[in-house]
C-alpha cells in the first residue's frame, strides 16, 4: 500500500473519531448560544366537558451571557368536532435535544367513537416543530392549531407569534386574541 493511501485512511479515521466525539457538545453547545429551549418535559391542559387539548413541550433557554430561564419550546390547541375526547394511551421520548410527544385519543360521540393519533417531534437544534410529517419553522411562530375534521383528519395552522410565558392564561389569551371567530376556542 502506499504512503498516501495510509494517510488517507488514517486521516478519515482521525476525523471520524473527532466527528463523533465532538458532535454531541457541538450540539449542546449551539442549542445554549442559539437561545433553542432544552426540552425537559411535556405539558398538557385539558378544558373541563370541552373537545380540546394544550399541548407544549417545556424547558429551558439559555440567554448569554449566564441567565437560564423557564421557556416553552411550542404550544399546540388541538381541536376536535363535538364529543367526549378521551387520551388513551401516549408516550413521550427524548434525547436531550429533540423531543418527541405520542398521543392517542378516542373521542365518543353518542353511544360510538372514533380514535385517531398525533405525533408531535421537537428538534431544539434545527429550532422546528414537525406535526405528523410535516415540519414548521419555530422562527415563524410557536403556536399550533390543530383542528380535525369530523373524519379525524388533522389540519396544522401555524401562527405568526412567538409566546416563551408558561403561564395558562396568558397561552389560552393569545389563542383566543388570534382565532376571535372561533365560538369553541373563545369558550376555553
């Protein structure tokens, strides 16, 4: 073998170790300097006898130089038609970067029901949101709505603004404050 075939080699290998040991700091460390929320869990709220769920994935931000704060990476109104809405079963998984949030629910209408599932993936380092197969962009906006048809079929609007309070009222004002011609979201 010749000389330059080894330092080929041996450089490849030298770079694929430094890949991969680095990456994952590298990683973090964007996520900290980038202000991305570090996921730690998920948060949800239920509406009493209302066919409505608030999803978030909480966390926290870093903001340069040394302060941590309390964030919400998004917040998703998920919407049904009318019914009893009941969550059966979900898991939710991280690796510290990205967060991803399973649920499954049955809603009751009458004396039958329907199920239908969401899954919602939050990638701090990339700063998206994607629902189902579909990626969002959390630079254009941090609340969802998703609304499914009587068919269970979910249809995601982005809105263009950017709430990091982790209080309920303030998250449950700025929907209603947007969608104002919605009867079910301005009675949650």
């Amino acid at each position: 073998m010749k000389r330059w075939h080894i330092n080929i080699v041996f450089g490849g290998l030298v770079t694929l170790f430094v890949t991969m040991n680095l990456l994952p700091s590298i990683k973090h460390s964007w996520v900290r300097y980038s202000g991305a929320v570090v996921p730690t869990g998920t948060y949800a709220l239920t509406f009493s006898d209302k066919p409505a769920r608030l999803l978030s994935v909480q966390g926290q931000r870093h903001i340069p130089p040394h302060t941590v704060e309390d964030a919400a990476a998004y917040y998703a109104l998920v919407l049904f038609p009318q019914g009893r809405l009941e969550e059966v079963d979900g898991f939710s998984s991280s690796d510290g970067l990205r967060y991803l949030d399973v649920k499954h629910w049955q809603l009751w209408k009458g004396n039958a029901f329907d199920g239908t599932d969401l899954r919602i993936a939050y990638d701090a380092v990339w700063q998206t949101v994607q629902v189902d197969s579909q990626k969002y962009d959390l630079k254009k906006g941090n609340l969802f709505v998703i609304r499914y048809s009587e068919n269970l079929t979910p249809v995601v609007t982005q809105l263009d603004a950017i709430i990091n309070n982790k209080a309920d009222y303030e998250v449950t004002k700025a929907f209603k404050s947007r969608l104002q011609d919605d009867s079910l979201v301005q009675s949650l």
